[in-house]
C-alpha cells in the first residue's frame, strides 16, 4: 500500500512540474547574440517560469544576412527543421545605413533567409530580433551619415528598418531595441551597455532574454522567477519594462497577427468546369463545391453537370490551425454571344460599359456578384433598357428577373 501510494504521489509531482510549453528556436546573428550566452540565458528564464527552450545557434561576430546566407552551418541549420522560431539578428551597424544602402544590402537578404526558412520549416515563424543604438551614437559613420550621431537618431532607424523587413516578410520582431530605450528613458540607472557603448551588459542580456521569452511565449515576462546575476530590484524593474513594452503591446510587433485565412479564387476553364485555387499552400486542403461532391488539394478542377449557383466551402488545415471560407460560385453556359433565353435577351456580352435588356414585359431586375451579393437591383418597363455596368468590378455576374425567374451569366470585363 505504501509503494503505491510513493507511485502516485511520483506521478503528481512529475505532472506537477512538466513545462507548460517547449520551443525550438534558432539562432542567427552575431556578437550581439551570442554575448552573455544569450540563447542559454532565455533557456533559463523560461524554464524558471515553467517554459523549456531547446536552442541551436550560429553566431559569428560582425556577421550580417548576407554573410548568413552562403554559410554552411546556417544554411545546414535551417534545413534541419523542426524550428519553431528563427531570429534573425542583423549587422549592428548595417539596418541604420542610408535606406539606398539597406535595400541593397540588408532588405534582399532578410528575405532570401525568410524564404528559405519557410521551405524547410513550413510552421516556423520568422523573428527579427531588433537591436538598440550605440549608447552615444554611431561615431565611426556620424561624419558621413548624421542621423546616426545620436543613440536615439540611430535607435529611431533600427526600429524602422526591423519593423519594415518584418512587415515585408509576414514575420514578427523581438523589441528588445525598444525595451532597451525605456529603460533607458525612465531608469538611467541600470547600465545595459559594456564599456564599448555597443555590446550589452549581462543587465543588458537580462533585458533581451525576458524580451525574447514575452515575444516567443506570449506571455508575461513577470512570470520569470530567475534574476541571473542581476540585481532582485534591476531584474523587476526589467520585468516590468518587458510587459509594458512588448507584452501589452503585442499588436505593435506583429506578434499572433497573423490568422490563419482560408482564401481561394476561382478560374472558369470551361462554362462546367471550374478551377479552385487556396490562397495559400496549407497542408490540409478540404473543399465541399455545393453539389454534393468534395475534394483534396491546393488546387483543383471540379466539373458540375448542371447549371446554377453552388455555395463551395473550403477548409484548410496549417501547423495545428484551422479555418474555413465559402464563396457562391456561378455556373451556367456563357459560350453563347449574345445570351438569348426567352423572353430576356442580353447584350453584349461580356460588357464593360452598358448592358442592354429586351424582354416583354415590365419587371425587376436583380444582379448578384459570384459571391451571392446584390449589387443591382431596378425596376425596367418592357422593351429595350440599357443599364451602366462601368461602375462594378470584372468578373461574373447573375441576373434575375423577380416576375419570371429568368436567368442569366453576364461577364464583366
């Protein structure tokens, strides 16, 4: 009785103190990661907030994204998969340069990394990690680029620059840059600098690591219990900057802002057959074409046999996420010009300009988009009406009579 009793008491403890999420992120940069054992140094507050981190890194000092893209080792790195985050951590200097010289050599290389993460680690969420202006500004470049000679001149550009490469390639930052400047601003008592003015202090790496672990966990970096070797007041303090800074303010870095969408256009290849197209490569792709008839796949033909106006559902699945989307899609045969369906003749047809009606008698005319909105609707007198169409966005259109039911397929162009 008494063993089983010490089991289960073993089990609960191990329940007990299981992480409560794991993360496997890359590393790449330079000195201004690997300084202070920065990975190491994010493993251990996570863990002291009930978190793990399983990290690998390839770090050289002065490195730049460029330099990192014809590397073995992190060209190795990132194909090895299995990544749920990757930091990519730029030149110090470099993102700070006049906007001609980053997009020449900073800009086209965050993305060539971007794209091949994504190829090998179609879940795994790009982080660029946004640095921090020299403590006095950058003085070797001040003469020949004067927005830099400042710490805050240099700092403003960073920001810019990080934010504009995550923008551009649907990825997230890591302030660490603007938990950095509060400090700065409303604590100048904590030093986060070494004595270069550049490179940070273990106080500084402090800051940085409960910036990652609010960045890349999405919670509270009060929940952090481990001070490192900084100071118990200093170490709340940061905390405390973190959560005002990133943590209540995920939207501004673009953390969890982007939904899984389930999108997708339509091709009429023939006036039965039509052509569906996910907006995006999902790992999952299920669709229902409205006629009792499913398919699988990014991209697929479905024929219908009868005309009409099929509501198709498309649900994609994506690194544990789901979501679902439907479009009313309008299938009737259109080869014929000008359309003549007694008593209604349309013409021409396509049109991009008018439309004219000829029917018999007086009516309402009511016209849907191919996703089943009204976008006309008028009462006609018999005879011939002409009807402007200039206004309405190309594609295919459905027209109604009210008094009659009769119905045809305009094309916009």
């Amino acid at each position: 009785m008494k063993t089983v009793l010490l089991i289960a008491l073993s089990t609960l403890i191990g329940i007990r103190i299981q992480a409560q999420d794991h993360k496997h992120v890359l590393f790449l940069g330079n000195s201004y990661t690997y300084t202070n054992y920065l990975p190491e140094m994010l493993s251990a507050l996570a863990l002291s907030a009930g978190d793990t981190v399983t990290h690998s890194s390839n770090t050289p000092g002065g490195y730049t994204f460029n330099n990192h893209t014809t590397n073995a080792t992190s060209l190795s790195l990132i194909e090895e998969g299995g990544w749920d985050y990757v930091v990519l951590q730029e030149q110090s200097q470099a993102p700070s340069f006049p906007i001609e010289q980053v997009e020449d050599a900073v800009f086209p290389f965050a993305t060539q990394l971007d794209n091949l993460i994504q190829a090998s680690n179609p879940c795994a969420e790009t982080v660029f990690y946004m640095t921090w202006g020299r403590e006095n500004g950058d003085a070797s470049n001040c003469e020949f680029w004067p927005p830099v000679c400042t710490y805050e001149g240099m700092d403003d550009l960073l920001r810019e620059r990080y934010m504009q490469m995550a923008v551009d390639n649907d990825a997230i930052v890591c302030a660490a840059g603007a938990v950095w400047r509060y400090i700065r601003e409303n604590n100048a008592s904590i030093d986060l600098y070494q004595t270069d003015g550049s490179h940070p202090s273990a106080v500084g790496t402090y800051a940085i690591a409960c910036s990652f672990y609010s960045t890349l966990f999405q919670k509270s970096a009060t929940l952090i219990t481990d001070d490192q070797s900084v100071s118990a007041e200093d170490a709340a303090y940061i905390r405390n900057a973190v959560d005002a800074v990133i943590f209540n303010d995920m939207e501004t870095w673009l953390i969890g802002t982007y939904p899984l969408v389930a999108d997708f256009t339509t091709n009429h290849v023939t006036d039965f057959e039509v052509e569906f197209t996910s907006s995006m490569d999902a790992q999952n792709a299920v669709w229902n074409f409205g006629d009792g008839q499913t398919g699988n796949g990014n991209i697929v033909n479905h024929v219908y046999t009868t005309p009409g106006n099929y509501t198709v559902s498309l649900t994609i699945e994506h690194c544990g996420e789901s979501a679902t989307s439907n479009q009313i899609v309008v299938v009737e045969n259109i080869s014929v010009d000008p359309i003549t369906v007694s008593p209604i003749r349309l013409y021409p047809n396509p049109a991009s300009e008018t439309i004219t009606l000829e029917m018999k008698d007086s009516t309402q005319i009511n016209m849907w988009n191919a996703q089943g909105q009204l976008v006309l609707q008028q009462n006609i007198n018999g005879g011939s009406t002409t009807l402007s169409v200039s206004h309405l966005p190309s594609g295919l259109y459905s027209i109604r009579t009210s008094s009659i039911g009769a119905g045809q397929v305009l094309i916009i162009r």
